[in-house]
C-alpha cells in the first residue's frame, strides 16, 4: 500500500464510523444511592429508592428524593418507581440495599435474583443488610446532619465491619455462599430507634431464609470463630462481683488482631457422630480496668482464667444460637462434601446440622495494658 493509501484508510474508518453501537448516555441518569424492600401486607414487593444526582462526585450534596413503588417482581416495582421520576434511574456502584426482616424470612433469593441478572447492576461494592422492620422506614428519614441517608448507612456498616460487629459481605460475594447447600451466611442487622439508625447485631440465614440473630455483644467473638474477624475486636466483661453499675467491677480489651490463631477441626466417628473442635487463642490488651494492679502477675494469670471460662461460654452460646437457627455459616457441611462425600449423600443436613456436637475453647491472654503502668 502507498504511503497516501496509508493516511486515507484510517481517515475513511473515522468518516464511516458512528460510535460505539452501545453508547449510553447518562445526560438524564437518575442516580440511585440506596434501595430498601419490603413485603406488603397482600404480599406484593414494596421498593423504596433514595435518588441523587447522576454525579459521584455529589454524593455528599444536600439533595435527594425518596420513591416507593409496589409490584409482583423486583423489575415491576423498579418501573412503577420509574413512572414517578424524570430520567433513567442508574444504581450506584458504592450503594447499599436493605432488606425488611419479614421479607428476609421468606427467602431473599427471589428478591436479588433480577440484580445478578442485570448487566448493568454493580455488584462488587454494594452493601447488604437486613433490617428488623421496615427497611423503607430507614430510607425516608433522608438525612442524619447533612449527610444524605445511603451514604450514612453505608458507612456505617462499613466502619462496624472494621469493629468485627457487621460481618463484611457485599452483593458480589453473597452469591457463592447463598447458593452452596453445605455453607450458610449472615448478614448485618439494622433497626431504627426513633431517629437513630443502630445495630441490632448479627442476622442468620438458613439456607436463603432469615432464621435468627446474634447481638452486637456477641459479634466481635462470632467474627473471630468465623476466621474472617477486620481491623479491630473490643469486648466488655464483668469480672468482679458487685453492683452491675459500678465501672471497677468491669475490665475493657481489644484483641490483638494480627496474633489471634484459628483452629478448627472436622471429625466423623464410626456411627457418624460429627464433633467439631474449634479453638481460639486470643492475645489481647486491657484497654481499661479501674481496679488496676495489672502490673502483678497473680492479677494477670486470674484475668486470663476467667476471661478464657467466660468467653467460652459465650462462644458455646453463640455455637447454641447458630443450631438453633440452622445456620452453618462455619462450613461444616462443605466441609463434609470435600472429605466425606460418601457420608454427605445420605445426610438430611437440615436435621443434622442440629446434631453436631462442637467443642469450642477461647483461650485469653493478657499481653498489653496500656501505658499506665
């Protein structure tokens, strides 16, 4: 080809071509930041939408608009909401669903099916939670201060998720988990106080059905047995008797994160008696304890025998909790399918689950206390 054959082509490509066939606008985008469900009382789907601008760099602007619509199906909901607002409604890649609890005792699947479906959905940063009531009541609060209602909540979860009270989950890696028949999951739990937005704790799931909570008290020792525990773990014992108002009767300590250790093993006896063993060693530092005398040795060594007998307690507790909800979100039962496949097949894990006996030990020691002494 000429050198002059070598210029025209290019410029004719460019004269012939008129933009990608998949060109998508977003003159007219309506933003939506957070997305809330419900189940109505004639049993149709209730979306409710918090809509910004169509700018992430105005996440944190004053403005937002709250929608309801109802519908047979998630898509149906979403265009009766579409019906009531100007432009095209996009969903934020760093926005956050919630899901009301009667709804979430159904089956969830049904409700996230349309958004694993669709294309153009984010999935890999948006935030879950389930919410003990309405989850559209939280939406049309709008505001905490000045900062718009989806980017609070999203926040929030995320900052509790670095204090091992939320497990960290996303609409991305929800999926694995929710479609595996040997592994359960939990999801963060909301509730709304007057104008507040707290933590209810932990919420269950059996299978795709909400079953059951653990509080935010047991959170932080749940996340750590989970093996998946974030930047910071704080807990609170009583260890002296006394009135339970009295501050000195209380010690305050945080784990220390990177030296916490994990074992957890799966046996099958000859009768098919399944025994769990799970322990932890949890290095900590006092944070605060007004009685003090930290820096004698009998103190510490009485510290770290009581703390390890209350909080294995607890975690024999928590173990409870989770039978109770048929919710193995340890992975026991995928643990059975890769090592005894044979025994798998035959089992009603939804029966046996309940059935398996584990044996779990936290074993406390104090190695900090601050600078005081």
């Amino acid at each position: 080809m000429s050198k002059r054959g070598k210029i025209l082509l290019p410029l004719l490509l460019l004269m012939v071509m008129t933009g990608c066939w998949d060109q998508d606008s977003l003159k007219d985008a309506r933003l939506a930041n957070a997305s809330a469900f419900d189940i109505t009382s004639e049993g149709e789907i209730k979306q409710t939408l918090e809509i910004v601008d169509d700018s992430e760099s105005q996440q944190g602007s004053n403005g937002n608009e709250v929608h309801s619509g109802t519908g047979r199906s998630v898509r149906q909901s979403t265009d009766r909401i579409r019906a009531k607002v100007t432009g095209d409604i996009r969903f934020f890649k760093y926005g956050m669903i919630l899901y009301g609890n009667k709804l979430a005792q159904n089956d969830i699947y049904p409700y996230l099916d349309v958004l694993y479906r669709e294309p153009d959905y984010p999935t890999s940063h948006v935030k879950i939670a389930i919410v003990d009531g309405d989850a559209g009541d939280l939406l049309h609060q709008k505001k905490v201060g000045s900062i718009l209602i989806g980017d609070f909540i999203t926040k929030k979860i995320k900052s509790l998720e670095e204090l091992c009270i939320f497990p960290e989950m996303t609409l991305e890696t929800l999926l694995p988990p929710m479609l595996d028949p040997g592994q359960d999951f939990t999801l963060p739990y909301l509730y709304k106080d007057g104008e507040e937005i707290d933590a209810r704790g932990i919420a269950l799931f059996h299978g795709q059905r909400f079953n059951g909570s653990l509080t935010t008290e047991q959170a932080p020792l749940y996340i750590i047995m989970s093996g998946k525990w974030n930047k910071a773990a704080r807990f609170v014992k009583k260890v002296h008797p006394g009135p339970s108002n009295n501050p000195r009767n209380y010690v305050t300590y945080e784990a220390n994160i990177a030296q916490i250790k994990r074992k957890i093993a799966v046996k099958v006896a000859n009768d098919r008696q399944i025994d769990v063993n799970l322990r932890i060693e949890l290095p900590v530092t006092i944070v605060e304890y007004a009685m003090n005398h930290l820096q004698e040795k009998d103190t510490i060594e009485r510290l770290n025998s009581q703390l390890s007998d209350d909080m294995t307690q607890d975690a024999e507790q928590i173990i409870k909790t989770l039978q109770q909800s048929g919710c193995d979100s340890f992975g026991i039962g995928r643990h059975l399918i890769a090592h005894y496949p044979d025994l798998w097949k035959n089992l009603n894990w939804n029966k046996e689950y309940a059935q398996v006996r584990f044996h779990p030990e936290v074993k406390v020691t104090i190695v900090g206390n601050g600078v005081l002494n």
